[in-house]
C-alpha cells in the first residue's frame, strides 16, 4: 500500500464499548468499500480517550473512490448515524502517512542477543 489513512479519535471514556461496537462494524464496510483495514486501536494504557483507525489505499485517487463508495453504502451511513446519535466521538482528525521501506510488519528477532 502507498499511503494511510490515521485516523486519530478522541472518545467520551465512558462509551468506550460504543466506540469498539462502531470500530468492529467499520472491520466488514471498509474493506468492501476498497480500503485495506489495518485496524481500530482502543486506549490501553495511559490516555483513556484516544483511540485510532489506520486505513491504507494504493493512492490518494485511491482513497477518493472509497470516500464515496463508503458515502452510498447503506451500512456505513448507519455506522457514521450511530456514532452521531451516541456521541462517542468528540472529536477526529486525518494524517495521511507513507511507509519507510523495511520497516512495516517486522517480526521480532528470534536469535540469542550475545
């Protein structure tokens, strides 16, 4: 993939499971829409109000024609109404990144550390 999408949310902490309901609903929409899901990230440790969708497309022409397969897609409408009607995201921003080349999907070594 060329590019992607970071989506950075900033959540109401106390719907955290409303949150993860949107995300895991985003995990069946986008990929028939033609975006490669990385994956949704919920607060762990630390912050309890950012969370994160990583999206990655072949090009930003790429990413265009999703943004308006996803537009007329009865289901992703319903998850952009949801979200709306809950209110669990207060706010949320954009980045477009590439990769550095040798350095995604890196397992970790296996050897001895002498």
């Amino acid at each position: 993939m060329t590019i992607t999408c970071v989506i950075r949310y900033e959540i109401d902490p106390f719907q955290r499971e409303a949150f993860a309901k949107y995300a895991e609903n985003w995990g069946r929409i986008i990929p028939r829409c033609g975006g490669h899901l990385i994956g949704y990230f919920l607060p762990h440790e630390g912050a309890n109000h950012i969370a994160w969708g990583l999206i990655a497309f072949e090009s930003l022409a790429a990413y265009e024609a999703y943004r308006a397969r996803l537009k007329s897609d009865e289901d992703g409408r319903a998850n952009f109404a949801m979200a709306q009607q809950q209110r669990f995201i207060l706010k949320e921003e954009r980045s477009f990144v590439e990769v550095v080349d040798g350095t995604l999907g890196i397992a970790p070594w296996q050897g001895s550390l002498r």
